[in-house]
C-alpha cells in the first residue's frame, strides 16, 4: 500500500472513530433513559423491589383491591431495601402507599392517569432525578389508581462527564495508536536508508538493504540498494583499472627499458673501441637497428592501442565479400612466409560471405592473430587453418595452428593488455603483449566479439565474428585453398 492511501485511511479513520464513539455513546444513553432499566439491580443481578414491582402490577390487574390493605404491602415489602428506592400507590389523586418514607414526593409532581409521554423513564422531582415507572388501573369500583416504583437517579449527572471523559481517552488513544503505526512505517525505512547514506559516505559499502515493502519507501529503498551495488562495482572497476595501470605502467617500462638498455650497451661497445673490426661493427649497428626497430614498433602499438581504447579511431565501414578478402590476403600472406609453412582456407562455394568491415584494421587483426600464431608454433611443419562460417547474423572466422597450445588457466587472459603465455617477456618467444589486445578492440569495434580456445600439443584457435550486411546463402560444399 503506497504512503498516500496509508495517510488517507488513517485521516479517515481519525474522522471515523470519534463518531464511532460518539454513536456508541448515544446508544449507551438511549439504552439508559429509553431501555429497560437494569438500575433497579443489586450486585449480584438481582432486582427485587423490580420484581416487587411487577407482583404488585399482576395484582392490580387480578384484585386491585388488595393494594388498600396495609397489613398485604407492608408483608410483600418487608425484605425489600429500601435504600434510594421506593414503591407508591396512588387513587383518586392522593398516595395511599410509600414503601420509602425518607422520599418526600409532590403527589402534583407524579405523572396522571394514563399520562401518554410516560416513555420517558427519568423525571425531576424537585431538585433530584428519578427513574420512575408506572402502571395504572381501576379498583372495583372504578377509582383510578396507579402504581409507581421510583429509584434515585442522582448518578446521571455525573455519566455525562464520565461519558465524555471515556470518550476524550478513547479519541487521545486511537488517535495517538494510529499516528504511531503510521509514524513507524514511514520512519523506520527512513532511518534505515539514513543510516545506510552515513555508512555510504564513510565509504563502506559492504552491508545490504532489503526491503519487501511495496510503497514509495519500499521503492526508493530497492533503488537505494541499487545504487550502492552500483557504487561498489565502481569502485571495485576503479581499484581493478588502478591495478591495471599501474601494471600497464610496469609493463610498458620494462619493454621500454629492455631495448633502450640494450642500444645503450652496443653504443657504449662502439664508442669504447669494442667494436675493433669491420664485422663487429656492422653487428653492433645492426642489432642497435633491431633494438630501436622494436622500440618504434612497441610505441606504435601503443598509440594504437590508445586511440582505440579511447574510441579516438574513426573507422571507416563497408560492405565487403570476406570470402574474396580474405582469399586476397592469404596469396600476400604466401608471398611472405616460409616453405614450412602452409596456409588452408576453407569457406562454402553456394554461400555468400558480405560483412560490414573496415578493411584495414580488420586486416590488422589478421596479421596480430597470426603473427602471434607464428611465433609460438614450435613444430616443424607449421599450419595455419582459416575457416568461414556463415551464422544467423553474423560471418563466424576461425583462424586455428599446431602449435603447442595453451594452459587452460591462461586462455581467459589472452587479449589482456601486456598478457604473455610466456611470463618471462623475452621478445625472441612473444611480441608486446598488445597484439591480441588490439585484435579485440578492434572486433568489438566492428560489433563483434572474439574468443579463443586451446589444447595443450594439439594447437589454438582464435574466432571472432563480425556483422553480416544482410541474411544470405546457405551452407554448400567447401573449398580449401593451400598455399
């Protein structure tokens, strides 16, 4: 229930409890001066001068003129209390009986024969509030009597304030009973999200909001829990991207400081007369060419990598045949590798194979994918194996070796930035570490995703997939193309 409906029941029934009250009170009073009258009872539920009362009403109806006989009264009334209470009879205007002598009463002030407003059970009788009921008759020979039975109803003056003082504690009550429920559902989730925004800005975000509530609180509180799960997987993400750099750091000085150190040591070779012929000249200046080859090549990865990780490189997309694309890079691919070294393509002929690509920096995943393939492979007939597969929006590309594959525990890092499969970081067994990293980012940013799998002796496969340009072909015979 929303806080609003909750204010608006709980405003309702303040309104609706002291007329509650107010209608139970007037009840009360109806049944008091208009019921039939429980006042004539002792403690014990026991009413005899009531029932006294009534005896007398069936003799007048059967002998009325037994209520003429003094001895017959004072007999029935003998062991009736005769404490604020009192039986009359009166005929032809004068009162013949009165079972209580110290109630002194007006025979004028007593209601007349077959006096019709009779219903109304309190009368005043001078200064003091009776209950009074009556029943009139005739005696045999037709003189009007009446029958009265009267208790003292001295107390009604004081029901009023006792009725209005119950009536005030039972409002202060509900009153103060529904502000506090409708209170403690409002603060309480208040002042836990209170507590939770002074651990948040302490910096601890390890504690957990929960709430089943389904109100305004409720809501803003699941969002609250949001929010801090969010935080804290910011700065988890920030803490890692820390790391990161400072590993990026480490890993960028160290592949920076290998060559510089090794150009450093030829050049000091040269300049102290180490280099004393014509041959060891030409090695020292050939190696610091390498060095410094390396170098340029290092930096230039990581300009790449920079742009790319940044968004900063625009690409330029186009719809392109990939069957065709890559058969044209796999002849320049041929021209440049070694005779131990053979090359397969295998696509579908019936399928055509258009994706959406920037042409050169796909070209650059190929290269970094095979050129990392290359320098791993320790067998001495080497083979590279390309594969086309056509999915339902994408164009799938497996490029797979026979290498010596990869540890299971190492393949989820591959296109990490700085990652080596060999963690010595020689350059003769591994380049900058940044090659796959940059194949990455540049399938993804193609829209596409690339992943690698991998067995130990048996070889590694490195797939990724690209958008097609439109839902095409269907599967055919292959073709493979060695080269």
């Amino acid at each position: 229930m929303s806080i609003r409906k909750r204010l608006i029941l709980s405003n309702i029934a303040m309104i609706l409890m002291p007329i509650f009250f107010f209608l139970l009170s007037l009840f009360i009073l109806v049944q008091l001066f208009f019921g039939e009258q429980p006042f004539f009872a002792h403690e014990d539920g026991s009413a005899p001068i009531a029932e006294e009362y009534l005896h007398l009403k069936q003799t007048a109806a059967r002998t009325p003129d037994k209520l003429r006989e003094e001895e017959y009264l004072s007999n029935r009334m003998a062991e009736i209390p005769q404490e604020n209470a009192a039986i009359l009879i009166r005929e032809k205007g004068e009162i013949t009986y009165q079972s209580s002598p110290s109630m002194s009463l007006s025979v004028s002030e007593l209601p007349a024969f077959d006096f019709e407003e009779m219903r109304r059970p309190i009368h005043r009788f001078g200064n003091q509030l009776y209950f009074l009921q009556k029943n009139d008759f005739y005696y045999s020979n037709g003189n009007e009597g009446t029958v009265f039975l009267l208790q003292d109803a001295g107390f009604v003056k004081r029901f009023g304030p006792i009725v209005f003082g119950c009536l005030l504690l039972a409002l202060i009550f509900t009153n103060g009973l529904l502000t506090y429920f409708v209170s403690k559902t409002i603060l309480t989730p208040v002042n836990q999200l209170r507590a939770a925004s002074e651990k948040i800005s302490e910096g601890d975000l390890d504690f957990h909001i929960e709430s089943r509530r389904k109100d305004e609180l409720g809501h803003l509180s699941r969002t609250f829990e949001i929010m801090r799960k969010k935080l804290k997987e910011s700065m988890e993400l920030q803490m890692q991207y820390e790391e990161n750099r400072k590993e990026l750091i480490s890993n960028i000085s160290h592949d920076l400081k290998t060559p510089l150190s090794a150009i450093k040591g030829y050049v000091e070779g040269i300049r102290d007369g180490v280099a004393n012929s014509p041959e060891k000249l030409d090695s020292y200046t050939q190696t610091i060419y390498s060095k410094a080859n390396e170098l340029d090549h290092l930096i230039e990865e990581l300009f790449l990598y920079s742009k790319l990780d940044m968004n900063r490189l625009p690409y330029h997309f186009e719809e392109v045949d990939i069957k065709e694309y890559i058969k044209n890079y796999v002849e320049e691919l041929s021209l440049q590798l070694s005779e131990q070294t053979k090359v397969s393509f295998y696509y579908d002929r019936a399928t055509s194979y258009v994706g959406i690509i920037d042409r050169d920096k796909l070209k650059r995943v190929f290269s970094n994918i095979i050129d990392n393939s290359l320098k791993y492979m320790d067998k001495e007939k080497r083979q590279l194996l390309i594969q086309l597969k056509n999915l339902e929006e994408h164009i799938k590309v497996d490029i797979t070796d026979n290498g010596p594959g990869i540890k299971p525990e190492d393949v989820p890092y591959l296109f990490d930035r700085f990652y080596r499969v060999e963690h010595s970081r020689n350059t003769k067994t591994g380049g900058s570490g940044l090659g796959l990293a940059i194949a990455e980012q540049i399938i993804k940013g193609h829209g596409g995703d690339i992943w690698a799998e991998s067995e130990i002796n048996k070889g590694t496969t490195i797939s990724f997939i690209i958008k097609k340009a439109s839902n095409q072909g269907e599967n055919g015979n292959e073709k493979d193309l060695d080269y």
